[in-house]
C-alpha cells in the first residue's frame, strides 16, 4: 500500500474511512472533499470531512492514533501529508433533509462512502441559497459539469428548501455539460440506502 505522505485525497479519504470502518464507526464523506473528487480536482480541497454517528468522540479519536493521526483543536492531522481532517457529528443531510443514498467508491486504499454527485450539488447549493455564497455555486456547477446528476430531484430539494425561484434562475448552468471532461462510468459507482 502507499504510504500516507504518497495519497491523494481520495485515496487518503479511503484509507481513513476504511480503518474507521474496521472499528465500527460510520461516517461518510461530505463537504469541498467531494467537490474536488466529482470536479476531477479543479476545484482543490484540502480538507475531509466526514459526517459521523459516534456518541463518543474518544473512538475516532483512538482508532485515527492508531495510523498516526493527532488531534490539534477539532481537526486531525498527519505529519506526513498537508491534508485535514474533521468528523462532524450528524445526522447526514443536505439542507433540511436527511440523505437518503450514498456512494460507495473502491480504491487501492479501501472503500470511501460519500455524497452522491446529486446530493453534493444540493449541499453546495445550500450554501449558495442560504448565505448568498457565490463559491458554493461555482462548485455546484464544477460537479454538474463533469457527472451524471438528477436535476429533478434537484428541483424538488429546491421546492423543500422554498428556494424553487432561485434554483429557476441557476438550472441552465448545471445543465452545461463540458465536452471532452472525463465522467464517472456508472459503474464505477456504488449507491446504497444511508442508514438513519
């Protein structure tokens, strides 16, 4: 296996999740992480953050001591690679609403649970509708542009949200698809049920 110093994000994303998984914590992937994943890394994250179901915040903490993880603040770091982390205590959700399916993605470095491209958008648009956060926008359209995403389920989120007349006014540009982008092969993907 690479050693840490050598992962990407996706992959160090894999490899923690995957040890977290082995002691039974649940968590999965939320946040910029997935933007960069879904954008093919135009839009670089820096962080991982995962929604978590622990009671007791020592388990993750333990279990990440294990493979060389400390605790600064509220985020963990490695001393080999740049990339943090942070565990956010959930229930998983993207606006108001809970997430029902996640992804699973295989790597050489373990398994990843994460937003699907569907709900990543509706999690980058909430910020988008809620506090005016143009950027988030931006990383909406990055993961529309390069996926195969549900823009009605994403019309419905919006309807829940009472944000339909804002969504109207941005649906053409998660419609744009670029030509020649590389996109995540169906197959490649994984959905399941989250667990609530």
């Amino acid at each position: 296996m690479k050693s840490i110093a050598r992962m990407s994000l996706a992959e160090l994303a894999a490899y923690i999740w995957s040890h977290l998984n082995n002691h039974a914590v649940s968590c999965v992937l939320s946040g910029g992480a997935c933007v960069s994943f879904y954008s093919s890394n135009k839009y670089e994250s820096v962080d991982l953050d995962f929604v978590h179901n622990v009671l007791d915040r020592k388990i993750i903490m333990n279990a990440l001591a294990e493979i060389g993880f400390y605790e600064e603040n509220r985020y963990f770091k490695h001393p080999d690679t740049r990339f943090i982390v942070e565990f956010l205590a959930g229930p998983l959700s993207v606006g108001s609403e809970p997430v029902k399916d996640i992804v699973t993605l295989k790597f050489s470095t373990g398994e990843l649970a994460l937003l699907s491209p569907t709900d990543c958008i509706k999690d980058r648009l909430s910020a988008y509708f809620h506090w005016d956060d143009l950027q988030s926008l931006e990383q909406a359209v990055m993961v529309a542009m390069n996926n195969e995403i549900d823009l009605k389920e994403i019309g419905r989120w919006s309807k829940v949200e009472n944000k339909y007349s804002e969504y109207l006014k941005i649906r053409n540009r998660l419609t744009v698809r670029k030509s020649g982008r590389v996109r995540m092969p169906p197959s490649a993907l994984k959905s399941k049920k989250a667990k609530r």
